[in-house]
C-alpha cells in the first residue's frame, strides 16, 4: 500500500506558502509518498472533506506565486478560542471528525503550515494522537523557536518599496510621511524595512516612544536643512500613554490598525507641519515571495516530510542557520518574538541617527555599541539640541 502525506495551509497568508506546498509535493514523489491538499485550512479536514491531489505535475509553476493553492481559513470552526491560560480549545466532535480523516485517507503524517494560532491547534491533534508536524509561517517573523519564518522577507521587501516611494514624494514636497505597517506585537518588519528604507523615525512595540522626542528629531532634522521626515510606525507600537489601537474583538487577538493615524494627527497638530498617512496593510501579504523565501520555504516543505519520514510527529521544522532542525511545536507556540532594544539591528540603526522616538534628536546614537567617545562635547558636536529647541519655537509661532 502507497503512503501518504497530507498538507494544509492555515490562517493568514503570506508569500511563500505555495513553495513550501511545492517542496513538499516534489519531496515526496521523490520519496515515494503520495501527497494531498486539505483545502481552506483545517476546514477542509472535516465535514465536508476537502481535497486535492497534488503531484508534480498539479504544482507546475507555482513556486513563485503568491498566497495557496489550497485555500486558508482565518476565523473558522478550528479558530483559536481563548480557554485557560489562553488554551486554545477545540471541540471534541471536530477532533474526533478529523482523526476519522486522517484514518480513512491513510495520512500517514499531516504537515500543517501555520501561525502561532495555527501551531497550537495543530498541537492539540497532536495531543490526541494525530500524526502532525508543523511549519512556521507569518510575516511578523515573530515565532520564538524559528531565526526566520518565510513571508517576512517578501513583506519588508514591500514595506521597503513603499519607502523608497514615498522618500521622493515627500523629499518633493517637503512633507512628513507617516507608513504604518504590520507586525503585529513585534516591530521586526518596521524596523527591517525602516532601516532598509532609510526611515527617520521608527516605532515599534518594544521600545516606548513620547511625541516630543518624535517632534524633536523631525525639528532637528529641519534645522540640518532636511525638510521632510520618514516615519515608520508599526501597528502593535504602543502610543505614549500605554495604550494600543485597533479593534477589540471578543474573545478573539485585537485586529490591530489604526495608530498611523494617531501619530500623523497629532503631529500635525504639535508641527504645524503637513503630514501625511500612508498604510501599507495587506499589500505587505500579497504577490510573489522572495528569492530569500523561496528558498526559505522550499526547505521547510523538504524537511517538513523528512520529519514524516522519520517519524517525528509534534514537531516543527525550524531555521536556525547553518541548520534546518525541529523543535515539540508546544515549545514553539505562544512564545513571541520579540526585537531586542539592545540587539545589534536597533543599534545599527541608532548609529545611523534613526530615531525610536525615546530620546532627544541629538542623543539617538549616545552610549550605542558603549563607546565613550572623549572628544565630542556633552551636548553633541553642534550644541543640536539647542537648535532643534529654537527650532521648535519657531515653529509653534508660526
Ligand atoms: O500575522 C500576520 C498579519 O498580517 C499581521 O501582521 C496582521 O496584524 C494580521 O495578520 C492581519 O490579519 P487579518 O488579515 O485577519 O486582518
């Protein structure tokens, strides 16, 4: 009797996810397994079943295409519902209607490529003996157990797109341009692409940032003969008074949105500057992966089959260069990753002069990589501060 794996891709998508089912279907032919796509996520395991076969032949060309093949599902019946400790729960008859599944098609392992939400409904099968493995996809690039997750690649590549469009529009007319992109909890897009970009300003959720200090470096700035500003926002920063913007959901994460209107009002109201708002949203999601993520997701699907092979269910393939390895997808789940403030991309980035919105314009790079540097004088090399301070009331008169 022919063995047989199954694929499924859930919750939102990103680039890279037809590479992974690619790699696995092209895997496996080589193995001598057969391959078949659970459609629209989880859903697609039970009532009805779902599914396609999937060969070589079925997956010519799409290795450099966007989104699945095979469908995902977000909010379905299988979505993360918060119990204990923010367990996700899933009712007994839909694991039950999935093990028959699996039993009756003869799986004989299910790769389930996910999210952090995904992961953990993926290990709760596992729980209940469904043989799974897992593979780690999201933009957000923030899974604990994992270097990379594919998607991010392509989503900075957008976001450092956008950046570079909107540098000489706003260069044009001497405007602030205020790009908020996704991410979630994480800053790692905005801050991969801020950089990549030459962003100004850039918020993110693991550093606290005040208007003022916003202000300052879009003032020191003017004051150095630059008359406009790139900020970068990511949409899980947290304002200055703690909070974050999007839409309470109940019981569900927040949908996240919103706070690049916020910062570009109130600068506008602080300046008397023109400010202007640009979201990126699910733009950052969509079209061809990245020759970094193709490669990235080709691997996870050959690997992914290798743990089949090898019989090592609940766990997920991970990158962590120079290996491919794999870790109990219950290690992997509900661990955020988050940027380090002291990592060496934030300080790469403050030595640059880019700002967190945490310090005063002319203080950005003060103590990075703990250099004391004897011969600048206190306050910096032009008494910046200073100027900057004019500068600002200068413009509050206006
Ligand atoms: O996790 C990926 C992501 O794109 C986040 O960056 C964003 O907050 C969220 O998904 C958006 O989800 P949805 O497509 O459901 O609005």
């Amino acid at each position: 009797m022919s063995k047989r794996i199954g694929i499924l891709t859930s919750g939102g998508d990103c680039p890279g996810l037809n590479a992974v089912i690619r790699g696995t279907v092209k895997s496996c032919a080589q193995l001598g397994y057969d391959c078949v796509g659970f459609l629209k996520g989880y859903e697609g395991l039970y009532d009805p079943v779902q599914y396609v076969q999937l060969t070589p032949k079925s997956t010519v060309g799409i290795l450099n295409q966007g989104g699945t093949i095979l469908g995902s599902t977000n909010k379905g019946r299988f979505a993360a519902v918060k119990g204990v400790e923010d367990r996700v729960e899933i009712a007994q008859h839909l694991v039950d209607g999935v093990k028959e599944t699996v039993n009756q098609l003869d799986i004989d392992g299910l790769i389930c490529v996910g999210g952090d939400g995904s992961l953990a409904i993926a290990q709760q099968f596992h729980e209940h003996g469904i043989p799974v493995v897992g593979v780690p996809k999201t933009i957000d690039n923030d899974l604990s157990a994992t270097a990379f997750t594919f998607g991010f690649d392509s989503a900075i590549e957008c976001a450092t797109d956008a950046l570079d469009r909107l540098h000489t529009t706003a260069a044009s007319h001497e405007r602030i341009m205020v790009l908020e992109v996704m991410g979630r909890h994480a800053g790692w897009i905005a801050l991969h692409s801020g950089i990549a970009g030459g962003g100004d300003v850039i918020l993110i959720p693991e550093i606290g940032w005040s208007y003022e200090h916003v202000c300052h470096k879009i003032l020191h700035r003017e004051s150095q003969g630059k008359k406009f500003t790139l900020v970068v926002v990511a949409e899980g920063a947290h304002l200055p008074d703690g909070g974050i913007v999007g839409e309470e959901n109940a019981g569900r994460q927040i949908k996240l949105g919103g706070i690049g209107k916020a910062v570009t009002t109130e600068i506008e109201r602080r300046l008397h500057r023109e400010a202007r708002l640009c979201v990126l949203g699910h733009l950052q999601r969509g079209g061809m992966p990245t020759t970094f993520d193709r490669v990235l997701a080709t691997q996870f699907g050959a690997h992914a089959v290798r743990l089949v092979v090898e019989g090592r269910f609940g766990e997920m393939i991970c990158s962590r260069p120079p290996e491919m390895t794999s870790v109990p997808i219950s290690e992997a789940v509900h661990r955020v990753r988050q940027v380090d403030p002291n990592g060496p991309a934030v300080q790469a980035a403050r030595a640059l002069g880019i700002s967190f919105g945490d310090r005063p314009a002319d203080e950005v790079s003060h103590g990075v990589f703990d250099i004391k540097l004897e011969h600048l004088p206190e306050n910096g090399p032009d008494n910046l501060l200073e100027t900057a301070e004019l500068a600002v009331e200068a413009a509050l008169a206006n």
